[in-house]
C-alpha cells in the first residue's frame, strides 16, 4: 500500500469518477484504475461497487475513506512542513492584528523562535478592522488574523484557535465620577456612554445582554482606539480596553478599573482552511507555548 494508492483512492470516492479523478490528479484513467485494483488486491476486499453509476464505495470502502482521509490530510501537514524547513526555512507570512487591541505582545515568544529558527522566513504584519481580516484572509492577502473572538469568523467558515482571555479594563478620565473605584458593578454603569471600536461594541452588547441597565447603556462606534481615548477625555465618557494597552502605561491622565465578567475578551487566532502556507502550519503548532 503506498500513499499514491490512498490519494487516488480518496479522490476517486470524492468524485465517484475515475476519469475525472484522472484529469484532477493530472494522470490517465488506466494509471488509476490499475493502481485501485492493486489496492484491492493486497487489502483482500473491494472498495467500490463498479456496477453503480457514479462509484459507490462499498461498507468496508466507507470505513477505509473515513479512516484515510484525515490520515492523509495530517500527512499532508507533516510533509509542508517538513519541506519548508528542507528548503533553507524560509517562505512567507502575513499576520494581522485587530484595530484597537494589542494582542501583539503574546506573539513576541513565538516570532522570536520563528526569526531565530528560520532567519530566511518573512514576516509581514498589519493592523486591520475585522472587515478587512474578514477579506484578507478570503483573497489570500493575509494568513493569519489575531483578535476578539465574534461569531462572524465561524460562520464564515474560518478555522478558529481560541488562544487566552483577557482581563477587562474599563477606563475613565480622571475627572470622571467612578475614577475614584476600584472595583465596578454592573449598575455603576448604567446612563454611561461608552465610546468604542466595533468589536469592543460586541463585547458591550454581550456583557449587558442580560442586565436591566442595558437600555440605559449608550454606545458610540468610533474608528480608532486614539479617537475613544480623545472621547473619554473630552466628554467625559468611558471605553474598555486591556493592560497591554500602550495609552494606559505610566499614563496620568486616565484611570482604568477592573471589570469581571464572564464576557472579558478572548483573543483568537483565524485562519481560512483553504490556505495552503504551509508555514501556517509550523505558527499554529507553535501557539501551544502561549
């Protein structure tokens, strides 16, 4: 049994057509019909009903199909990636961050393994809104995207690797009447107005989804972080954020409190199945050392 037998194999019970397999697999309908039948031959059993129009796998073709198309795939990943670092480490990949959120700094472990394994691999990053990691990573300009897990990405049939939670701030100006708390309850936020980007929104609407207040909630969607932090200074308002955030380091003019919620941001790591960068593979399986 060899691999070639198993792809033509898995791609014939895809197709249930051996000369259009034949055309996808840029070989003759003889090679793979010959092949299957040597398959057969040393399995001891048919894998498909020939007499059915298109092919029909048999009972023990089923189980074999099940079994060896995720086998294959994972060999498939084993062997990207194996060529990657055969070929001197290097290729290509582009990352974006989401707009207002500072999940870099969880990545810094795995770019410097990445630039001291593969010093010929290039990095490429960008700071993008969720739409445009949405058609990044559907027009291939993008590899990966990193930011607050919404729902959209699974629906849009993106693979989804949660990665941590975060810890919620909620910020105010020093002025404002709750710079003065430690610690908040839902209530204390009711008649504020929140001045957000549009994933912090999401996060907003989840957090009061269920509270009384949430009519007395007001939300303002803003471009950028830099015009929410302008916001909560000029009129008075609020915003939320996390401690990575840069305009909260050794920032005197802001007051940040924490909120525990069960809501508190998760960041995700979204891929799109259909890229095939194979250096995709070798980042994810490095994301278990966050």
């Amino acid at each position: 049994m060899t691999l070639q037998q198993l792809k033509y194999f898995i791609t014939v019970a895809e197709i249930g057509n051996i000369t259009y397999a034949a055309q996808r697999l840029y070989t003759s309908q003889p090679t793979i019909s010959r092949q299957i039948q040597m398959l057969e031959a040393e399995l001891g059993y048919r894998l498909f009903n020939r007499r059915s129009k298109p092919l029909k796998l048999t009972e023990s073709g089923k189980i074999l199909y099940d079994g060896m198309k995720e086998a294959l795939s994972q060999i498939d990943h084993t062997l990207q990636t194996a060529q990657v670092a055969s070929e001197g480490k290097s290729g290509t990949l582009s990352i974006a961050f989401q707009t207002g959120y500072y999940a870099e700094y969880m990545f810094f472990k795995i770019i410097d393994a990445l630039r001291e394994s593969w010093p010929a691999l290039k990095l490429n990053y960008n700071k993008m809104t969720t739409t445009e990691q949405h058609t990044g990573l559907e027009n291939g300009s993008i590899d990966i995207a990193i930011g607050l897990e919404l729902p959209h990405w699974e629906e849009a049939g993106f693979t989804v690797r949660k990665l941590k939670k975060e810890e919620t701030l909620i910020v105010v100006s020093n002025e404002h009447r709750l710079a003065g708390k430690d610690h908040l309850e839902y209530n204390d936020l009711c008649g504020e107005t929140f001045y957000l980007t549009s994933p912090n929104g999401y996060q907003v609407d989840k957090i009061f989804k269920d509270i009384f207040c949430l009519d007395d909630v007001h939300q303002v969607e803003v471009k950028s972080s830099e015009i929410a932090y302008f916001k909560v200074m000029s009129e008075n308002g609020i915003t939320i954020s996390n401690p990575h955030d840069p305009y909260l380091l050794n920032n005197p003019y802001y007051h940040s409190i924490p909120f525990e919620s069960e809501y508190s941001d998760s960041y995700v790591c979204v891929t799109n199945p259909d890229n095939t960068n194979p250096v995709i593979n070798l980042f994810m399986d490095l994301i278990g050392e966050l």
